[in-house]
C-alpha cells in the first residue's frame, strides 16, 4: 500500500518534470527563432488579425462587467460609512483594473478563446501527419507554427489590455454617473489622483508574460498531441487547464517584484 | 542511393522493425510489399528521418540520418519529396499554396512563374481548376494526387511514395503508375513505393521486397519475385487466405 503511494507520486513526479523539460526546450527555441530570423511575417500578422477577431468580443464583456461591478461593489461598501462615494470611484476602479484585473482576467479568457485553440490547430496537425509533412519539407514547426503564434500574442494581449482597462474605466464612470450620483469631472479628478501611468504600464508588462505562456503551452500541448481527435480534446483542455494555472502563479510573482 | 543497416524499432513493447537491412540503389525504383500494419510506412519514415531507429544506422547520401540534427536534416529533406498515405495536406492552405509550399519558401521564382509550376504539376497527376480549394472540398483519390504533386513539386532526387494509388479507380492508377515511371525515367529519381498493388508493384519496380515480421524476407525483380519458391511471399502476392502467413495477430 505505502509502496504503491510512493510509486504512484514518484511516477507523478517523474512526468511533471519531465513535461517541464519540454516545455522549457520549447520556450528556448520559440526564443531563439524569435530573435534570429523573425521570418514568416505574413504568418504573425495573419495570427494577430486572427486574436483580434476572436477575443473582441470577450474582451469588451469581461472588461465592461468587470468595471461595472467594480464600481458597484466597492461604490455600495463606501456607502455605509460615508456619503459620497462617487468621489472616489475612479481611482479605486482604474487603479484595481489597470494593476490586476484587466491584466489577469484577459491572460485567463485568452487562455480559454486562444490557448485552447493553438493546442487545437498544431495538435490537428500532428495527429494528421501535417507536422510531418512540414519537416519532410525541410520546416521546422516550432519555427512555422509556433513562433508566428508566440509574438502574435505577447503583441496582441497588452493590446487588448489597454483596451480593456479603458472600456473598464468607462464601465465604472457609467455606474458612478447612474448609481452614485457622480459626475464625470469628480469621477476622472479621483483617478487623476490615485493612479500613476507605471500602474498602467507595469499591468501591461506582466501580460507580455501572459501571452507567451499561452502561446507557448497551447503549442507545446498541440506539438505533445496523440490519439486522433480524443487526443485533439484532451490537449485543448489541459493547455487551457496548464496556461491558467501558471498565469496566476506568475501574475502574483510578478506583482511582487514589480510593486 | 539509401542503406539501412540492422534497423530496430520498437514502439512500447511491440517490436515493428527488426534487424531490417535494405538496399535502394541511386536512380531506381524500390517497390516494399507487405501485409497492413507490419512496418511499411514506419520504414518509409525512417528514411526521411521522420522517426529515428533504436539501433541501426540509415545512410543517404553518404550520412547517417539517425544521427543528424535538425539542421542537418532539414539540409538532406531537401534532396526528398514524400507522399503520405494520407496525404497530409495543410487545411489551412489551398490546393496552390500547398503544392506551391516549397516553391514559395525555398526558391526565388516569381508568383507567376509558381502558379504555372503549380499548374503543371497538378496537370501531371492529372488535376485542374482546383488550385483555389480547400483540401476539406476534395475526395480522398484528389487529395491523394494533390499530395503527390506537392511532393514532385521541387523535382527532388528521392521519392517515398505511401501507397500512391490506394484509394483511386483503376485508370487512375494507371496514369499515376506511368507518372511514377516517368519521373524515374526522365528525371532519374530514386524511389521507393510502398503499396498493397501487385499490378503497381510489377509495373514500376526495378525491385520488390517483401516486408514480413520486421524484416526484408525476399527481394528481387517483378519476375523473380513472381516466380518464387517462398510460400510466404507466394501467398501474399497471389493474395490466399490460406499459407504460412497467420491471419490473425
Ligand atoms: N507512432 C506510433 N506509435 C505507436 N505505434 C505505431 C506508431 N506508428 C505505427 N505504429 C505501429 O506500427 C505498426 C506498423 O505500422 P505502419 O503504419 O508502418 O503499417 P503499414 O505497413 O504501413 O500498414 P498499412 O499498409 O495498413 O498502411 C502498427 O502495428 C502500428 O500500430
Ligand atoms: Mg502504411
């Protein structure tokens, strides 16, 4: 019994470094094609237009509900206590969604619309023998496929992101003037005061981070896929599964060497 | 010319090739027989260095390419055009820019002067008006032939072909089995076919081997293979239920 819990941890192990491994030899050629040649230009433009098109829409939700309950939530607590919550609203609210939320809910919804797909698109490709098709042509795949993916997003997320925290600052402004009584003036005259540009600017460094591990752990799941389409499925889910989990990890070791 | 040399290759506990030694002479035509699932396309991809043996060496061109990088093998992947059995087409790219794929990426030609290559060469497999479809709007046989013209595309020195005329009518066959043998004829291009079709096999081969639990049991020319006292092989060609082969397992 005890034997089998060592063994069956010990394998655990085993796989996760293993994995690990890979993943890592993948991120440093990702790197280094990155830098050496940035070729397949077409490609990374196509990639970009293709993240735009699918995550507008999700984004502009997640950042207008986010702002909205944002301002909300924090506009009724401060209410309790104090009138004139409208005052304060815009600082709170650009502070909280340029810092952390803006940054962190598009890294986890981008895992979701385009992590999942990347593991999608290359895995489809393994397991129909594309990738092959493509070295027998003398290409390498991680160069072909994964690269024009990974710049297409770590340029594509802080673009988003800026994006979203405006489209959240004015989701806040919109809850402040309708809720709170607010104006527009005291609104921004409170954001002016609290928040800094390297709020602003330090949330859309940690994205570039977001972005490469989505596109390096959706690549990395399509380019590790077997098993014909159930292979295709498993691999979108635990890419979405992986990104996630190492988006919240780095985000908070982030945050604590940039602030 | 291609020397494999104690060729080994298991997958989990299931050994698939087996001290397989085989030979393919510069500018001819190897046809590799045998029964589904024993090895063939395993065999075919280790020549191209797709997968890599356990032990044993693959020689083209004078190299090992079981021990190359990926540098290295992308410069000898030059030398190749491949034809997978099932077919492999990009379904992200139309019909054009998948044959045109390596035209675009490793010459300098003019887009005109790929589409006119792209349009011959789907000529020769006997193809057109189909350069701006999707490889998801055509038949198997079509994307069969679109893969192979793809794989001629760059007039390599060395042709694998997986099962070129599987799945297409007969007269189709004929046409890619004439195809075959003139791009050897003309072009002088070493090939290796593997295919179930002994009417293929007999018309295009300058040799045929026999692949049977992991290894080469007979080779020979068409006539000598026809003409064989092994019952193995006997059996296969003439296509019996009944011989030393085990149907099951
Ligand atoms: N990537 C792989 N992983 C595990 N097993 C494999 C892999 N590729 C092939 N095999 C196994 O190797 C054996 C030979 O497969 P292969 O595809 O070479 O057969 P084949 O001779 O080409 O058959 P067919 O004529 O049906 O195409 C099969 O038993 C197959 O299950
Ligand atoms: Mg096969």
């Amino acid at each position: 019994m005890l034997k089998n819990v060592f063994e069956y941890t010990g394998k655990k192990v085993t796989v996760f470094f293993f994995e690990a491994g890979k993943i890592t030899s993948l991120f440093g050629q990702v790197i280094y094609w990155t830098f050496k040649k940035p070729s397949e230009v077409k490609s990374i433009f196509e990639q970009m237009v293709i993240i735009g098109n699918k995550s507008l829409g999700v984004v502009t939700i997640t950042s207008l509900s986010t702002g909205m309950i944002l301002a909300l939530q924090t506009g009724t607590a401060i209410e309790r206590k104090i009138s004139g919550a409208a005052n304060m609203l815009g600082g709170i609210v650009s502070l909280a969604l340029t810092r952390e939320l803006a940054p962190v809910l598009i890294g986890l919804v981008m895992a979701g619309k385009i992590g999942s797909a990347i593991a999608a698109e290359i895995g489809t490709m393994n397991v129909t023998e594309q990738v092959d098709a493509l070295k027998t042509m003398a290409t390498n795949p991680v160069k072909y496929l994964a690269v024009p993916r990974f710049i297409a997003a770590i340029f594509m997320l802080p673009l988003l992101t800026i994006y979203a925290d405006l489209l959240g600052t004015l989701g806040g402004l919109f809850i402040s003037l309708n809720i709170f009584d607010g104006t527009t003036g005291s609104y921004f005259e409170s954001l002016n005061m609290y928040m800094r540009l390297d709020d602003v600017f330090k949330g859309l460094f940690k994205t570039i981070f977001f972005g490469a591990i989505i596109a390096v752990i959706g690549s990395h799941k399509g380019f590790e896929t077997e098993g014909g389409a159930e292979g295709v499925g498993k691999s979108t889910t635990s890419s979405v599964v992986i990104s996630s989990m190492l988006i919240l990890v780095t985000d908070y070791i982030l945050t604590a060497f940039l602030w | 010319m291609i020397k494999l040399n104690n060729v080994i290759k298991c997958f989990g506990t299931q050994q698939v090739v087996n001290s397989l030694n085989l030979e393919i002479p510069d500018k001819k035509t190897v046809v590799i027989i045998g029964r589904s699932g024993c090895g063939k396309s395993v065999l075919l991809k280790h020549m191209i260095g797709l997968l890599k043996p356990d032990s044993g060496s693959i020689v083209v061109k004078g190299k090992d390419i079981a021990k190359l990088d990926t540098a290295g093998l992308d410069d000898i992947r030059k030398h190749f055009g491949m034809l997978f059995q099932s077919a492999a087409l990009f379904d992200s790219l139309t019909v054009a820019e998948n044959v045109g794929f390596a035209l675009t990426r490793f010459t300098k030609k003019s887009p005109a002067e790929i589409r006119q290559l792209v349009k011959e060469k789907l000529a020769l497999v006997g193809l057109e008006n189909v350069e701006e479809k999707k490889p998801s709007e055509l038949s198997g046989g079509m994307k069969k032939r679109v893969g192979l013209a793809r794989a001629i595309a760059m007039d390599p020195e060395i042709m694998l072909y997986d099962e070129p005329t599987t799945g297409l009518d007969p007269i189709m066959s004929d046409i890619i089995n004439e195809l075959i043998v003139n791009l050897q004829k003309q072009l002088k291009m070493t090939s290796v076919v593997v295919t179930h079709d002994m009417k293929s096999a007999y018309k295009i081969g300058d040799k045929i081997a026999m692949m049977y639990e992991g290894r080469i049991i007979e080779e020979g020319t068409p006539p000598e293979i026809q003409n064989t006292n092994n019952p193995t092989v006997q059996q296969f060609i003439n296509g019996s239920s009944k011989g030393p082969i085990q149907v099951l397992g």
